[in-house]
C-alpha cells in the first residue's frame, strides 16, 4: 500500500476520533445540585425557593437566589446580572454553570414562564363544557 494512503487514512481517523471525544465533553446535561458539584459546568432544573433571602446586590452587581432542584436539593445561586424580568412568575428555572463550595455560580439562566395561551386554551375549554 501507499505510504501516502496510509498517513491519510490515519489522519482522518485521528482527527475523527479527536473531534468525537471533544464535541462528547462540550455537551452539558441535565443534573441536581449534587451531581454538579462533579462538573466543571452543569445545567441544574429547578424552582425559585422564595422562602429564603434572596436580591440584587449593588456593590457586587449580581443577583442571588436560593433553588431547589427536582431532587430536593436546595441550593445558593449567584447569577452575574440583573434579576431577569419574569423571574417571580417563572414555574421553572434552568441555571447553566458551576459548582464551588455548595454555591451554584451560574453564567446563564433560563426561565420558563406560564404560557398566556395554555391558559386560555384551558378557558374555552371549561366554557365549552359549561356550554
């Protein structure tokens, strides 16, 4: 065989194998609090734990909040920005980030908001079984 052939050949498969591992250490899954503690970066679904402290600080510029995750665990999250604007009506919350001494610091977050339309939907629903 071609020795040419051969270096192609396993260039590819390296180069392959390479971006296959790399691309499968770039995804993040979803997990609690406890399985993020093991991550460099995570993303934890959860609710907003609105029976703890929680605000934006001015002199730090970011806004903290305490969550629960779908297991119980109940963490501190620090998030570098503003307080989002649908945050108290949120039903759940996606942060995306890490974990250090049992502080979520997240880098991004997600808010899933009822939806207008469910709930209309739901209106013309019991109209029409009261009609």
């Amino acid at each position: 065989m071609n020795l040419k052939l051969i270096l192609g050949i396993t260039s590819i498969v390296l180069f392959t194998s390479l971006l296959m591992y790399n691309f499968g250490n770039s995804i993040d899954s979803y997990v609690n609090f406890e399985q993020a503690d093991d991550r460099g970066s995570a993303h934890v679904v959860g609710t907003w734990d609105d029976s703890q402290e929680w605000g934006f600080s001015r002199e730090n510029m970011r806004f903290s909040f305490y969550m629960k995750d779908q297991e119980g665990n109940v963490r501190r999250v620090i998030y570098p920005k503003p307080k989002p604007n649908n945050f108290e009506q949120a039903t759940q919350l996606v942060v995306i980030g890490e974990m250090q001494n049992d502080v979520f610091y997240a880098n991004d977050m997600l808010l899933k908001c009822p939806s207008k339309y469910n709930d209309a939907d739901e209106a013309e629903f019991t109209q029409a079984e009261q009609g």
